[in-house]
C-alpha cells in the first residue's frame, strides 16, 4: 500500500512526501482508516512503530479539510510532547497548522496567549493542562480530537487522577484516540470510562516485540561485580549508542562519574536534573556527543532516540512492565536491539516473574574475561538442579 492511497488533502500529502514517507508502517496502515471514519480508537504499539503519525495524519487531514478546528494530544513528558509537536509540524506545516506545546517549567503568559490566538493542535503534558483548565485559562480550547499517547506510561508516572480531571473540561462530543504499549487493568477501565464504542487495534504483540527483535540476554553475578560485568559488556559490544538503567538517583550519578573517569562518554539523567540541563543531556545524546546514557525509569519516560543498539539493566527492575518500556527503547521501526540484564541470585526470582508476566524469552549467557565472572551463572544453575 502507499501513502497516495489515503487520499490526504494536498497539502497535508505534500508533507508526507518531503518527509520521505513512502508506504505506511503496519500500525498507520490500519489505525488511519479508522481515525479517518471519526470512531474512537485503542492501539496498542510501542513507540517507534510510526503512532504518531498515524494519529498525526487523519487528525491533520481533518483540519485542513476544514472538518475539526481543534486538537488535542496528551503526552507523559515535555521531551515526549517537544518530539511529537515537531513531528506534527513537519508533517502540516504545508496546511499552515498551528502547533504548540503546553508543559510545566515554564511561565503560563505565552501558551495561554497562543491558545486563544487560536492554535489548532495542542500537545500538551497532564499537570500543566489540567492546571489551565481548572484555572478556566483556556475554556475557548474545546478540541474535537483527543489522543492520550503512552497512556501507560502516565500510568505509571501518576497522571491517572489528572486524564480523569481533564476529561471533564472536554467537550462529551469528541473523537478519542488511546495509545499503549501495554495494557493493564487501570488502562482498559480509562478506556472503557472516556471513549465511546471504541475500535481496538493491536499491531505488535509484546511477544513479537520483545522476543522476535530483542535479543534479551541475562548474566549470573555476584552483587560486587555490577560495575566490572558492566564495563567488561561495554568494552566487548559492538555498541552505537546504549542506555545503562539505574534504579536510584544516587547510583546513576555514581555510575555516570566511574564511567567517564575510565574514558566512556557518559551523561547521566534523572528526575533532580534542572530542564535546561535535561535537554542538553537529550540533545546531546541524540547528536551522539554522549554514546552512553545512564538513566532512571522515570526520566527515561518518553525518551525517543533512534539508533539505541543496547539497553542494559544495571539493575533489574521494579516490576515487569518497567522492563517491558526499558527494553523497547532500542530494537524500534523494525531495527534489531539488544536487552542485557545483570542478575543476582537473589534477584533470580523475580527475573523469572518477569518472564513469566511479558513472556520474555531471555537466555542465561557467560561473561569471559573478569574475575570469577564467568563462574556465578554456572554455579547458580547448578545449585537450582539439585535443588
């Protein structure tokens, strides 16, 4: 199938063909017939599959048909909102589509002025939306659209009780569009609550994310050993850019400054960075000024950068799906990835959990060449046969 086919107006065609788009992605093939029809919609995809513009494209032809006049879409982070609104623009620049982005950090004069110039698509993070609405600064801003993109990902950042706020600042008359990776319970009964007769559509199963273009390894360690296995991975892969994840705050700065002491480009992000410093950590990872990018969970949230060869859990994680979204940030628009993990006997368990929950085909392998590291996975398996 081919682009040509959707029948777009001019000029919202003429922007999918300077952005070089040629045949639509798996998810854009079949989610924009269904956006274009006005039902409301759940897809579940990972990021980098093509959502956006999946979304994007019927939302803008729409607009510049004259259809809709306004657009609403929801995101977890100010970088996720920053990325799509870039990508929007691009795509209906052409149509003269106003864009703008709506997020915390920053005065509220300039984007409460612009939405009542009368911007047509708001890309806006959940606190500062809902504090706009609930201090009625931007009642003339009813969209006809809604997208929540990644909705689980504000599920897990807390943002549940403020989707449910802003909804009822929103017209009941409205086309809804829901975006997942996952789908857990809390996210089908937001479904259920805020979209009305909704088709569903899954595109890639987490199975055939995961399993088919992820190799996902694991290494047997002792608790001393984190940092040795670490460097001895990054100096063995054949890395572009890689993301190493923390759980704590305190250990993503330790790690960064090892790293960079031993000549690794390294750059450390988590939640007690100012945005100014967040963004040029961003910028310049994605510049591949920074191969290495030491994170947490949480400000890794929304995090989109192509090219990502690894991801290695420096830690396990807290629960399952938090693996399922540290190991989809690389192995994305069809590429391949590696998902590497380090893994104590004490923590064997619960990796087991979380194989069993997102049906992680995950192989035990051997790391050469450290001291005593080659031994722990081999021992460990062998003292749960006996067992």
């Amino acid at each position: 199938m081919k682009f040509s086919e959707f029948n777009f107006h001019r000029d919202i065609a003429k922007g999918v063909k300077i952005a070089g788009f040629k045949e639509p992605s798996p998810i854009q093939e079949e989610a924009i017939p269904i956006i274009a029809s006005g039902s409301d919609l759940v897809g579940q995809a990972h990021t980098g599959t093509g959502k956006t513009a999946a979304f994007g494209l019927p939302m803008m032809d729409k607009l510049a048909n004259g259809e809709i006049e306004r657009a609403l879409v929801i995101t977890p982070t100010r970088e996720l909102a920053t990325q799509v609104a870039d990508e929007l623009y691009h795509l209906g620049r052409f149509a003269g589509i106003r864009t703008l982005t709506v997020y915390g950090g920053v005065g509220y004069g300039r984007q409460i002025a612009l939405i009542h110039k009368g911007v047509q698509i708001v890309v806006a993070t959940p606190g500062r939306l809902k504090d706009l609405y609930k201090k009625g600064k931007i009642d003339v801003f009813n969209p006809e659209i809604v997208v929540l993109d990644e909705a689980d990902e504000m599920l897990d950042m807390g943002f549940l009780d403020e989707i449910k706020e802003i909804f009822e600042y929103i017209p009941q008359n409205r086309q809804t569009l829901l975006f997942s990776a996952t789908m857990p319970e809390p996210i089908k009964q937001l479904a259920n609550d805020i979209l009305y007769q909704p088709e569903f559509l899954s595109v890639v199963g987490e199975e055939e994310t995961t399993n088919n273009v992820i190799d996902q390894r694991y290494y047997m360690i002792n608790e001393n050993q984190r940092d040795e296995a670490l460097i001895k991975l990054l100096e063995t892969e054949e890395t572009n850019k890689c993301i190493v994840f923390c759980r704590m705050k305190r250990e993503v700065d330790r790690l960064t400054e090892h790293l960079q002491a031993l000549g690794f480009s390294a750059g450390g992000l988590h939640g007690d960075l100012e945005q100014r410093d967040r963004e040029i950590m961003i910028k310049s990872y994605r510049r591949s000024e920074i191969k290495i990018m030491v994170a947490t969970d949480v400000a890794a949230r929304g995090l989109d950068v192509k090219d990502v060869t690894h991801v290695f859990n420096f830690h396990i994680p807290f629960d399952p799906q938090s693996y399922v979204h540290r190991i989809g940030r690389t192995g994305r628009a069809g590429k391949s990835g590696q998902a590497i993990t380090l893994v104590t006997t004490e923590e064997f368990r619960e990796l087991q959990r979380i194989q069993k929950e997102v049906g992680a085909q995950m192989r035990l392998a051997t790391l050469q060449g450290g001291d005593g590291l080659d031994d722990t996975g081999r021992e460990y398996l062998a003292e749960q046969i006996r067992d």
